[in-house]
C-alpha cells in the first residue's frame, strides 16, 4: 500500500469525525512511515496524540495488507506516559482508531494500577499496543525472557517527555530505549513534548547524542500559536492588600464569581495542604457548592481522584480545587477556566495549567491568577510577559546518575543476566552516560558483586554473581523479589495509610505528621475532619469528626523556588515599577501604593543596583539583600555571605531567605560597608566556601539517602509492610558515615554532594547571580522599619517559628508601624 493510500485512510477517518488533520499531523505521519525517529512539539489538547497513535496502525497495515481478515498476536508498539492518570484516556483514543479502521490490534495497559489478572494475561498474549509507564518498563525488562516480548515491537512513543527530562525518571527512560534499540529490530522513537526552552537537546537526550537514531530523525513543531488569556485577579483595595502571606484566603470572594460564570472551573495551588485549606473554606463559606466542588492531589485514595477525574468529563462538577495531580494531559473538554492561586515559580508550569482550559484545538484557555500577596502582582505582570513571547525555561538534563544505573544493570541481571561489553556500548550511546570511563564502569561493575570496598564483609551487599562464562546474573530469589518492588527513582517521605476504624482507605499521609499526633487529635484531609485514633503498622486508624480544626497535613515535598527563567522576567517587570505610568502593566500600576511607602524608607531598585537594607527591631539587627534570584539561590547565597562575614568579624546570625532576597538576622550589626569593600560577592574560591559554610554534610545526607534506596543499598520494605522512616534514615545515615570515613572515593557518596551543589543549590545559577551582583551598583539603605519588599520574607522566618495564633498577632503589630 502506498503512503498516499494511507494517508486517505487517515483523511477519511478524520473526515468521519469532522475534523481535518492539522499539518503538523501530516508531517508526523509522513516522517514515521519513511522510518524515521523524531520529537513532536505540541502544545496539550492539540491532537498530538492521532499524530502518533495513526502512523503506527498505518505501519501495521501498509505491512499486513489482509489485516481485517489475519492477525499476527504479540507487542507492535509501546506508549510511555509519565502518568497513570492517562493511560485510560489514550487506550480509548487507540481504540477508537483500531476499531473504526477494523483492524483486529489490541490495546492493552500496564501500570501499578493493572490488576494481577490481567498482568497474568498480558504474560501468555501481549496486546499490540501497550500503554505503561517508565517504572513498569523497567518491570518487563525485569521479567525473564523479556527479549522475546519485545522481538517485534517496531514503535515506542514517549508521552511528555518535558516531564521526564532533567528528572532520573527520564534517566530510566534513556536506560530502557538503549536496551529495545538493541533488542527490537527497526524499532521507531518519538517523544511528544510541550514547548520546553532547549527543544533540540530535549531530541538528543531522547535519541542519544552519537546514535544513528538521531542522525535520522525530525523535531517537528505544531506552532499553533494556541491563545492563552491570563487575567490577574487585583483586590480593588490595595491598601488593605497584605504584603505577606501564602493561601490567598483573603480573595476568597473574587473566586465565586469566577466559578459561577464556567461551566468547569479548576483552582490550582501550589501545596496539598493549601489544596485542603482552600477547599474547607469555600465549602465553609458557600456550602452551597456541597456535592459540586470537589478535590484532587496525589495523597486521596485512587478511587475518589478517578471519580473526580471522571466527574470532570461529566459536567457534573462546578470546581475542583487541586494541585500538579491535575497538571498532565488528562483531557477535560468541559474546563473553561483555570484560577492560579499563588505564584506558579516558573513559566513552563504556568503554562501547562493554562491549557487544561480550552483542552481542544482552537480553544482558547484562560487563566486568573490569584496572588497570595502584593509582591506576587509583580510575578503576575511578569507571567503576561512570558506567555507573549512563549519564553519558556530549559529542562537540564542529568548527567553519571550512578544510583539509576546500578539498579538498571540488577533489573537486567534479575531477568536473564547480562554481559558486560554488550551493556557498556549501549549505555555509552545514551545522554547521561556518555562521558562514563572504564574505572567508573568497573567501579560500578564491582558495587553489585561485593558490595564496594567498605562493605564487601557483608553478605546482604553481594546481589549479583558472575557466571563461567561472564555473564552477570541475580540467582537469588529473594534478591530478585526484593529488587522487582523497589524498581523506580521517585523516592518520596515515608507515607503511613489513613484507614477508617472499620477498613475504609482514605489516602496516605507523610509520617512526621502522623508522629505529631495524639489520640483524640482531630485534623482535615480528604475534605473530611477526622480524628486520630492510633497508629497499627505502617496505618494510621481514624474515624469522622464533627470538631472544628486548623490542622492540616503539610508534606515535606516543600516549597517550589523561582526557576532562572521567571527570575529574570520579575527582575524585569520590577524595573518597570520607575517607567512613567502608561508603559506599566495593570499589576504593577496596581502596586503603586506600596511602590510609594517603599520608596519612602528605602528605594525600588533598577536594573543597576542591588538593594541592602538594614534596621534595628525587638529581634535584632535585621540586613535584607534583594537578588531577585528564587528561593534555592538564596539559601546558598546566605550561607555564603554569613560564612565570609563571619571571617571579617565572628558574628551569629539566623537565616531566612525566600523568592525575592535573603534576611540575616544577628544580635548586632554587620558592617555592610565592609562587606562591600571586601567584595564579599566575588565568585572566587566560591565552591570551597560553600563547601564550609553549609551544612554541606547534612543537605549531601539527605541526598544520599535516596541514592541508596534507588541503588538498593537500603530496602524500602513490602507493600503495606514499609520501612519505617527513622530506619531508612539511621541506615542510610550509617552508609553515609562508613563512606565518608573509610571510603570518601565511593561513587555513590560522591554523586550525593554532586546532586546537593548542582540541583539543590544551583551552583551555575548562583554563580551567575553573584557575577551579575558585581556589575551592579550596591545601594546600601539604613531603614527604621521594615519595608514592604522586607515584610514577606521576615514573616516567613516567624512562620516557621510561631503558632498561627501568635503569628497573626505579631503580623498584625508589624501592618500597623509599616502603615503609619
């Protein structure tokens, strides 16, 4: 059949659902059907799924001309997507086309969710399409005789890649495409990606850098120019506004109206708990939305956010408050609008959350965005800026992840063992491990044998035996059990069940909360107040409450930092703060009242100065630096300035640090002039310092203690029989301390301190941040309070010192000295 007959399958078929394909689509099936790999870059809701489902059913029926009439049974093609949550939505768009086209190909799905049964089915026939994910590709590879599953698989989709790129799931993922290149014979490679800053080695990444893969492959672009409208909710009294805070309870009432005008309506935030809070206080204030609003994040039970999800598609909710559960590709036709509550922290998120509204091609999507306090106005302007001119941030990409690998290598010695010469070329070609040597692999090669040097006395370290003639091999049972329920590389805080008394499973909380708690203890989760009975196993038993509570779960997953990108565009729009009026935006001419009480103790800086301010206050001595730089930045900055301060003069200080700048808080004064005359902001011997003046120790602790679970150093336990956390800290922390003592040369130890400075503290960034800081002109201001650029940051340092009782209080005494 030739590719024009094809193609007027394709047309038909879109004909008889009265659409037309889009170019984009033409250009996917064109390239697929010549045999080529590529990325489509395409936004959500586009169609970008029939840009790949359809040429690989035309491939099967340009190879299999009577395919209505015969049908070769076994794996034809593999969907990867990032989360479970989509799989039933794509099954359902394969299906459609299978069936519609009358070919007899199966659609099957194979994730945490997929029942023992039909896992059991998959085993004897594998469907011809199969939906997974990367941890249970990892569990196929794991399986023995996996060779012979995937013999004829001729396709493999990445659904999401921006999502995986620059995590160690996309190293995983790298990992599995190096093993099916060489297992599949002419097997494809696409990648879907949504609009990321470094597209080109998003491919490369996908593709591996020296593969002839990518010498014969496409980026194509669908460049629909999808219109998004970002509207910014602005309190019509912005004097009363606070210039502090994190819910954004205060504009509650702007909301309703909102919700009212959509049909669908989905209120992002940027925690579980904000999610929970927001959800209780609508329902408190109008229950009249009881039964049409509802909840959605990652800790409710599977079954309620299925029914949520699926309550969506139904039309039979007005609102759902939720958080980046809800993120993904899910597509939900009825969402009209999308409230942002708080600022997104980058411009990709942002941008992702729009276009769950208008989820269809030519829709347009709208986005409020709601901002928790004054200063998030500015985040706001900046966030119209970025969609303009579609700037979107990079995805970096991990490099020697040397923790993914050895249990990628155990996966593969689980199944049917593996020879090292033929592994060590095909990782070679991947993004992460191209710059891997000899002794690095014969280090790694040494780890699942004995153990590392340290170790090599226990026998609980020796996984992997060698066979006569080289083959490396798990022949453990037990081993292999164990290693199959650890496989995957999200490594979160150990989560305790939330049961009913009677046996009703209402999701999963982290367990330093529960361990707060005391019988009779009543806190919200899951919409529900419920109070805490005990703790059974790994099971916190509880039952319905009808008293009133402000407790509520926070989960460690913590607080998001500003990414390069949106710092630079907040650093921008704060520069415009000075233009004359009409050249502002709405937001920051909204901001005017505060601009103007901060430039009467102090000033808005421009594009070459950068602010220090300092006052006296019951605390202390208050020293506030504005880098406009995100949250992760500054903590590595402040650490950095109070340990070279601290070499001028010995000096105690606290620190507190959020998006916008850093406060050092000490019992007297610090010569800021000797700062400034000491250019204490040099990038010289910047690593060293760092080095000394964190904790680097104690942040490359806690690092490591996901490297040993995702190595299998530490086991994490059986389903429903966890680990208790306190265990998996004292053995990872005991590791650690062996490592650092005995063997400082240790691969895995090493890869946590490369982790800490490269990932957590943004060593590039920082050091860009500090070069920019010596092109600028330091203003020093001597205030007698705290300004409104100060205020956000020196609540954040009280909040996480005070109940919310007092806080509010010492809030309230602040707002009343800055308002004068």
């Amino acid at each position: 059949m030739t590719q024009k007959e094809l193609f007027h399958i394709a047309k038909d078929w879109f004909h008889q659902q009265s659409w037309k394909p889009f170019p984009f689509q033409k250009e996917t099936w064109k390239a697929f059907l010549q045999g080529k790999h590529g990325l489509l870059n395409a936004p959500t809701g586009s169609g970008k799924t029939y840009a790949l489902w359809f040429p690989i059913v035309l491939d099967y029926i340009k190879r299999h001309p009577n395919y209505k009439t015969k049908h070769k049974k076994g794996l034809k093609a593999i969907w990867i997507t990032p989360l479970r949550a989509l799989s039933q939505e794509i099954k359902q768009s394969a299906e459609r086309v299978t069936q519609d086209l009358e070919t007899q190909m199966t659609v099957g799905i194979r994730t945490g969710d997929t029942s023992t049964k039909e896992r059991a089915r998959q085993k004897t026939t594998m469907p011809d399409l199969l939906i997974t994910t990367p941890e249970s590709l990892q569990l196929l590879l794991s399986s023995k005789g996996y060779a012979k599953v995937f013999q004829d698989c001729s396709a493999i989709v990445v659904d999401e890649w921006h999502e995986l790129l620059g995590t160690k799931r996309g190293v995983q993922m790298e990992l599995g495409l190096s093993r099916l290149k060489t297992v599949c014979e002419n097997l494809r490679i696409w990648g879907i990606s949504a609009t990321i800053g470094n597209l080109e080695q998003a491919r490369e990444v996908l593709l591996g850098p020296t593969s002839e893969a990518l010498q014969n492959s496409i980026l194509v672009r669908a460049n629909l120019n999808k219109k998004i409208t970002v509207r910014s909710i602005i309190p019509e009294k912005m004097e009363t506004f606070p210039w502090r805070g994190h819910l954004g309870l205060h504009l509650l009432e702007e909301v309703v109206p909102i919700i009212n005008k959509s049909k669908t309506t989905l209120l992002f935030t940027n925690t579980r708990s904000q999610c929970e809070i927001w959800f209780q206080k609508i329902l408190e204030k109008h229950p009249e939305y009881a039964g049409e609003i509802a909840m959605h994040h990652g800790s409710i039970n599977k079954e309620t956010r299925i029914w949520v999800e699926e309550a969506i598609r139904n039309e039979s909710l007005k609102a759902v408050v939720c958080t980046s559960s809800l993120d993904l590709g899910v597509d939900f036709a009825p969402v009209e609008t999308v409230i942002q509550i708080g600022g997104p922290k980058g411009v990709a998120r942002f941008l992702q959350r729009a276009g769950r509204s208008g989820h269809r091609p030519g829709k347009e999507s709208v986005i409020y965005f709601l901002p928790t306090h004054a200063m998030e106005l500015i985040e706001a302007s900046a966030l119209q800026v970025a969609v303009k001119d579609n700037a979107v941030e990079d995805r970096i990409p991990y490099l020697n992840s040397y923790d993914v690998l050895v249990q990628y290598l155990t996966t593969l010695a689980v199944s049917d063992g593996f020879y090292p010469e033929e592994i060590f070329s095909e990782i070679k070609q991947t993004f992460c491990y191209q710059g891997i040597t000899e002794n690095e692999w014969q280090w790694l090669l040494n780890f699942l044998v004995m153990g590392s040097q340290s170790l090599k006395t226990y026998d609980e370290y020796k996984k992997v035996e060698v066979e006569p003639d080289g083959k490396f091999k798990v022949n453990n049972k037990g081993i292999a059990m164990r290693h199959r329920f650890q496989i995957g590389t999200i490594v979160g805080d150990a989560t305790i069940t939330v049961r009913y008394q009677k046996g009703g499973y209402i999701g999963s909380i982290e367990e330093y909360f529960i361990s707060k708690l005391t019988a009779g203890d009543v806190f919200t989760f899951a919409g529900r107040n419920l109070e805490f009975i005990r703790i059974k196993g790994m099971q916190a038993h509880v039952w319905n409450s009808t008293k009133r509570t402000n407790k509520v779960p926070s989960w460690m997953g913590g607080r998001l930092s500003f990414s390069a990108q949106m710092s630079k565009l907040l650093r921008e729009e704060l520069y415009t703060a000075e233009l004359e009026f009409k050249k502002q935006s709405q937001e920051i001419k909204s901001l005017e009242p505060m601009f103007n009480k901060q430039r009467e103790e102090s000033i808005v800086p421009q594009p070459g100065e950068f602010l220090i301010e300092t006052f006296k206050s019951r605390d202390g001595y208050h020293h506030i630096f504005y880098p406009f730089e995100g949250r992760g930045v500054h903590e590595a900055m402040s650490s950095l300035l109070s340990y070279r301060i601290g070499l001028l003069e010995p000096i105690t200080c606290s620190l507190a640090f959020n998006d916008y700048g850093f406060e050092m808080l000490s019992d007297k004064p610090i010569d800021i002039q000797a700062v400034i005359d000491n250019n204490l902001f040099t990038t010289e011997y910047m690593l060293a310092d760092l080095q000394k003046s964190l904790n680097s120790n104690e942040m490359a602790r806690r690092k490591f203690r996901d490297i040993a679970v995702i190595s299998g150093m530490v086991f994490t336990g059986y389903p429903e029989k966890g680990v208790k956390m306190k265990h998996l800290q004292s053995s990872s922390q005991l590791l650690f301390d062996v490592f650092r003592d005995f063997e400082p040369d240790n691969l895995m130890f090493q890869q946590a301190f490369t982790e800490t400075f490269e990932h957590q503290l943004e060593e590039g960034r920082l050091r860009m941040a500090l070069e920019r800081i010596a092109t600028q002109e330091i203003v020093w201001k001597a205030c007698t309070n705290a300004t409104p650029f100060s205020f956000p940051i020196i609540t954040d340092r009280l909040r996480e010192k005070l109940s919310n009782e007092k806080l509010a209080d010492r809030i309230k005494r602040m707002t009343k000295i800055l308002t004068k």
